[in-house]
C-alpha cells in the first residue's frame, strides 16, 4: 500500500495558488489554477475568497473566461512566502 503524503497546511496552499498564478505571468485562467492546486472545487473558492479579501488576488471575467490576476501586496506576500519556505527547509521543515 502506497504511502499518503501528510495533509497540506492551508498556508502551503496559499503558497501554491499565488505560485500556480505568478507563474502563468501573475494573470492566470481559472481552471489552471485550480488543476493546479488540486483541491476540491468548493475550497478553492473558499481559499480564493480568502487572498481576495486580503487584496492578494482579484478576479477578472473577461469574455473567454476568467482569470486571477497577482496583486502588487499577493507579489509582497508571494515574495515572503518563498523566503519563510527557504529558510523552513533550511531545517528540513516547509511550509
């Protein structure tokens, strides 16, 4: 039997969401994001409420779809993030 990676803290998939984003140009599709990330429909959206209120995220709908777009304070954030993760590894720990 296959062994189960331990759950992802809700911080790590922050991290991922805002990286899934920042790596599409910091303007991203909807749907690759959320393939990205990997969870269920209904917490993404709960998680992507979450960045938005914070005002790390906004989302745009456009005529072919919508997207996310990174703001500059998501960026900040993003940029924290990848330096906490850094130095958590440092230690053998991540996010």
């Amino acid at each position: 039997m296959p062994s189960r990676s331990p759950p992802r803290s809700k911080l790590r998939i922050y991290y991922e969401l805002l990286l899934a984003v920042e790596g599409e140009g910091g303007k991203a599709r909807f749907s690759r994001v959320l393939s990205a990330v990997g969870v269920p429909y209904d917490r993404f959206i709960a998680y992507l409420a979450e960045l938005e209120e914070r005002g790390l995220l906004v989302e745009e709908r456009g005529y072919d779809g919508n997207y996310l777009l990174l703001t500059e304070q998501g960026r900040k954030f993003l940029r924290e993030l990848r330096r906490v993760d850094y130095f958590l590894r440092g230690f053998g720990l991540s996010l």
